[in-house]
C-alpha cells in the first residue's frame, strides 16, 4: 500500500528549511529561487495565457518569493505589476536580496493603495507561514480588495490570513484558486475553514540536501483512496457470513426509527456479514420492510438488550437513541459490556454527562458533541481541530473521528489522520448515522480501531463524492449506498 501523503506543523516545515539552508551554506538563497521558479512553472500550468501578473508582497520571505516569481514573469515577456503594503518594504536578507534581483531586472514596486490594477492573475505572497492572528487594518484592505477582485488566485505557501498549523482563519484570509506549497504539505491546509481558501493545493518538494529532513517528523497523515486497498483486501473463496463480522446497532427512539436504519443499512452494504438491531417496538415492521436481511429487536429495557449482546462482535450505539431513561438504561449496558464500540449522536451526549474512559471504542462527534466531551464551546473545536480531536483521544482512551470538512482521526498516542474527501452537500441529518454504521462494519470484519475509523470515514467521503456528481444540494444519505457497495471492493 502506498504511504500515506506526510503533513507537516510550522515548526517542523521551518526546522527543514533552517537544516537546508545551513547545509547549503547560501542563508536559503537558493532555497527562494527554487521556489519562486516553482511557483512561477506552476502559474504558468494553471494560467499559460496570462499576460497581466500582479504580485502582492509582504515584508518577509513569503513576500522574496514573490519578488523571484515576478522577475521571472517579467523576464518571460509579461506585465508584471509589484504591490507591497504601505510601511512594510522588505525585512529581511533574503527578501531584500529578491527585490534587488526584480529591480535590477527593470521591475518596480508600488505600494497598494485602495484598489487593484487590471490583471489576469494574482499572486499572493503576502504573509505564507508567518501570520497566526489575523491581520491588521492595512493587510485586511489588501485582502478584501483580492478577494472581491473575481480574478484567479496564486498562493504562495499557504494563503494569507490562513493559520499553517490550525487550519483556523482568524480574520480575514486570502481565497486562493491555487495554492503552491513548498517542500512540504502544510497541516492546517486539509481541515477547517482552510479548505474555503486553499483552492487546489499542490506540492512542489524543491531540491534539498539529503539530511535536510533528519530529525523532523510528520505531524499528520493524509488518507486518500490509495488507503483502500491494504484495509479492504479480497476475500476468501471459501468464507462464510461468520468471518465477516456481526455488528449490533442499538438506537431509535421514539421517532427517530430512520436513524438506527441507516446505520444498520450501511453495516451491510459496507461488508459485515450480519447486523441485528435493538431499537423501540414501533420500528420493527417499518426496519423490516425497508431492510429484510437485518435481524430487528423491539427492546423495551437493558435486560431484552442483554439477551443480544453475546452474540455481537462490534456494538454501534447512538444513532437515534435519544436521552431519556430507555436510552440511558440501554447505554450504561453497552457502555459495560466489554464489546468494541463505535459512539455517535445521542451516546456520546449521554457519555458527556457522565464521562469515563471507553476502552476499544470509536467515538464519532461532530463539532458540537466534541464540544460537549471537552466542556468547551464549538468555535474553540474548530479553531484547532487537530487539538481538539487529540484531547478527546487521551481523555477517552479512543479512537475519535472529528466529523467536518476534513474529518480529522485521532488516537492515544498517535499520528493524527485527516481525510482527503467529502464534500458541503454531506452536511445533511442522517450522514453521521450512515458513517457509525461503515465504521462498525470494518470494526466486526477484523480491522483494528485506528483503521477502522480510519478506512470508514474516507470511505464515507469518497461514497459521498461519486454520489454528489449530480449536485450536492438535496444529497441524501441513501445516496451513498451504491458507490458504497463499489468503493468497498477496491480490487473489483
């Protein structure tokens, strides 16, 4: 199986660029020119017939790989118009020496004013990796004006106003049609609000000296489809329904029948070899009818509920169990039983109330119930999702799957995960019931938590991207159970 994409925090991207610079012995000199060349091969990918370049340069290096990108373009027979902010000229070395390159190449530089020239792309080299607050008045004119401009978008590193390491915009922020990141992925750039304003992301790894990286570690791992095959491998000529797990769901309440059937339906279709569900009397015969294969329970008390658990491999509970004494009874019992689980919606509030460690468990929240396990508000999750879902792991003992645009999974003591899938339409009710019962699926066919979770949520947003090709307003969690069936067989 292909390794999984490396992503990188800030600190670890500047460790690298330090290592490099030093044994190149040039103070990173040719580290800019190298990436103001890959910036500048990678306009020239997306926009060939730009004529009108305007490059928007800050203080700093970022603003020095501006300056090489637009001596290049000039040198390439283009308009190029430089804009810098007011009172802020190039500070340091590097940034100086690249401004003296473009001018000596006969460029000019100008500071902004209110608005910007006529141009076929932007380029913003402003800030890159340097900016985790948000930025000042002069800066945020800047980047309104490109932002309203309707004119494509090159970044430089990262787009400005975007935290590197958080994935957070804590003000306003640049939104790059493309973003050109340099010698490594950037963490901040798969999760969050980020993903508003990083466009396409590419990679260019410049030229280092081998022992540039020695000593710097991931921070986080991109899971793509190139994932699916190691996790998911064929099966057996001569297996049975045993072999490929059991899985309980144990769920809807009084009303909320549809949510337990979702979960229960994708159990199935994402491979287990049975599913029984406990859910209220008044959802028997509807579950039945919409799904024969399930073995379906009327469960009035945890002592019906005891009578099933034997017989479970994996236990996923949650999914339309509501809050109130029936669903309090049958939680305290799986919560104690010793099977794995996988806990989603009204389960994990109900563990918010009460919160203890849940050995061999995949915990599954959206930002608001991640909020409610840390006793926190959902705007301090999503300012640092990678955090967040870190502390509900050790808090837990759990694996945790962080539901949003970039699904983040943690574990104790581990490489964090972020998914590399999933799209706006997926933000329907019934989504995460549909995610609990895939995860619970792989969990029973005998893959460890870590990638079941894993494997689960990547199979979730893959599913609910073929199944968006048709538009992603009015996608329906059932829609994901074709592509499912498919994705689940990476070797069909």
């Amino acid at each position: 199986m292909p390794e999984p994409a490396e992503l990188f925090d800030i600190a670890a991207a500047r460790r690298i660029d330090a290592q490099a610079s030093a044994l190149l012995g040039d103070g990173g000199a040719a580290l800019m020119e190298q990436a103001g060349q890959a910036a500048w091969q990678c306009l020239l990918r997306h926009w060939p017939q730009a004529q009108r370049i305007c490059v928007l340069v800050g203080p700093g290096n970022n603003g020095g790989d501006g300056y090489v990108l637009a001596r290049l373009a000039r040198q390439a027979g283009r308009q190029v118009q430089v804009l810098r902010l007011p009172d802020a000229a190039p500070a340091t070395p590097l940034a100086q020496r690249a401004v003296a390159g473009f001018t000596a190449a006969g460029g000019s530089v100008a500071a902004f004013d209110t608005s910007l020239p006529d141009a076929d792309v932007l380029v913003d080299a402003l800030y890159g990796l340097g900016l985790n607050r948000a930025p000042g008045a002069a800066a945020q004119g800047l980047i309104e004006a490109v932002n309203q401009a309707g004119i494509p978008v090159l970044a430089l590193d990262v787009p400005s106003g975007v935290d590197a390491d958080r994935g957070a915009v804590p003000g306003v922020a640049v939104r790059a049609s493309v973003t050109v990141q340099f010698i490594v992925r950037h963490q901040g750039l798969y999760t969050g609000a980020a993903l508003e304003h990083a466009g396409d992301r590419e990679l260019a790894g410049l030229v280092l000296p081998d022992a540039a990286a020695a000593a710097v570690t991931a921070s986080a791992q991109l899971w793509q489809p190139a994932q699916l095959r190691a996790a998911l491998p064929p099966r057996r000529a001569n297996t049975h329904k045993g072999e490929s797990g059991h899985v309980l769901c144990v769920g809807g309440n009084t009303g909320s029948g549809g949510a337990v059937l979702l979960a229960s339906e994708a159990v199935l279709r994402a491979g287990a070899g049975l599913v029984s569900v406990a859910t209220q009397a008044a959802h028997v015969a509807p579950l039945l009818a919409r799904l024969p294969e399930a073995m379906v329970h009327a469960v009035s008390d945890a002592q019906d509920l005891r009578a099933l658990l034997p017989r479970a491999g994996v236990v996923a509970v949650g999914p339309g169990l509501g809050q109130d004494d029936w669903a309090h009874e049958l939680w305290r019992l799986v919560r104690d039983s010793g099977k794995p689980l996988v806990v989603d919606a009204d389960a994990l509030n109900l563990l918010a109330r009460d919160a203890q460690p849940l050995h061999d468990a995949i915990l599954t929240p959206h930002p608001g119930e991640a909020a409610r396990l840390l006793q926190t508000t959902t705007a301090q999750v999503q300012a640092d999702r990678y955090a967040a879902a870190q502390a509900l792991a050790e808090r837990f003992h759990a694996m945790v799957v962080l539901k949003g645009a970039g699904t983040v999974i943690a574990a104790p003591q581990a490489t964090p995960r972020v998914i590399a899938a999933g799209n706006p339409g997926m933000a329907v009710g019934g989504m995460g019931d549909l995610l609990t019962g895939i995860i619970a699926a792989l969990r029973a066919q005998g893959l460890d938590a870590f990638t079941a979770a894993s494997t689960g949520a990547l199979l979730h947003g893959l599913a609910g991207d073929a199944a968006a090709s048709q538009g992603q307003r009015g996608l329906l969690p059932t829609d994901l159970l074709v592509p499912l069936r498919r994705l689940v067989n990476p070797d069909r």
